[in-house]
C-alpha cells in the first residue's frame, strides 16, 4: 500500500517520550548493539504497530508493547491524542522499503537506543528517530518521533501539521 494523505502533508512531526531515564541504563550500555538486521526489526515492527494504531484508531498494543518507563507516565488515551494527526494514515509501504540510517545506532546518556534515520519512498519521506530501552527483559520501545514529509520541502521553509509532546528525559528522578 502506498502512503496516503486525506489532504497534503507537508511536515508532520510527532514526539512522545517517556520522560525518564531508563532503567538498567548501566546495563543497556554494557550490551552489544544491535546488528543492522535486529535494527532493521525493532524500527519497522515499531513502526508498523504505529501504522495499525493510526489505521483502526485503537493504540491499546502500540502502549502494551511500549517500555514500562512509558506505560507508568502515559495512557493508549494520550497516544491516541498525540497521534491524532496520523489517524487513518498508511505508512505501511515501509515493510518493504530497507531502512536507511541517518547516523549510526548509539546509546545516549541515560541508557536508551537511539536509532534514526529514513525510508526512502516517494512522494513522502517518512523519517523517524526512536529510543528503545531495556525493559521486561527485551528492548521496548520508549520514545517516538516520526516525521511524513514532502521529499522537495526542507526543514527551514516547511509549512503543515505539527503535534509536539515530550518530556525531559534527563529530568527522570527528580
């Protein structure tokens, strides 16, 4: 399915972080980084679970399958609310689309997995920057920031939707 628009997209942004650091952060940074094929899963089953979420309305997997961090501060509700710029999008072109990194997978700080980068499809450009974090076991996902834009519009001159909510992570335990 190719990505569609009800009306045009210029930029579409939408945060959500989890807004605390992530526990066993000392452990994740002791771990091996993923391989580029894991990095490849984690991004697009992450995505993909979005793209469900935006499709049918119901965001209650998106927030069961999202770190421990995540689910003690935030509601499927405000997932829902957050995205709600996304409601009805398809972004599921992605699944056959490889990933390409705009910089290479790196612990931050505060433990997380950051990984960033682009699927190359036409005429949109989906980009995303993702934090993961060791939680229950298994890397989940805590933090979320997709961007759907026009391939010929730049950063400095866009015009279209913007959804922003976030937390500070490194305000965790304060």
């Amino acid at each position: 399915m190719a990505m569609t628009m009800k009306r045009p997209l210029t930029i579409a942004i939408v945060t959500f972080a989890a807004g605390m650091a992530a526990p066993g952060a000392a452990v994740a940074q002791s771990l091996p980084l993923p391989t580029p094929v894991v990095e490849e899963v984690m991004v697009k089953t992450s995505l993909l679970t979005f793209n469900d979420a935006n499709l049918t309305g119901n965001y209650a997997v998106m927030y069961a399958r999202m770190g421990k961090p995540f689910r003690d501060r935030f509601t499927a509700d405000t997932l829902k609310q957050a995205f709600k710029v996304f409601a009805g999008k398809h972004i599921d072109i992605i699944a056959a689309k490889p990933i390409v990194p705009t910089s290479a997978a790196k612990f931050a700080n505060n433990g997380s997995l950051m990984l960033r980068g682009y699927f190359d499809t036409t005429p949109s450009r989906l980009n995303y920057e993702l934090d993961f974090a060791i939680s229950e076991g298994e890397w989940k996902l805590i933090a979320i920031d997709v961007k759907v834009r026009e391939q010929s519009t730049s950063d400095a001159g866009g015009i279209g939707l913007l959804t922003h909510a976030a937390s500070d992570f490194s305000a965790a335990g304060k």
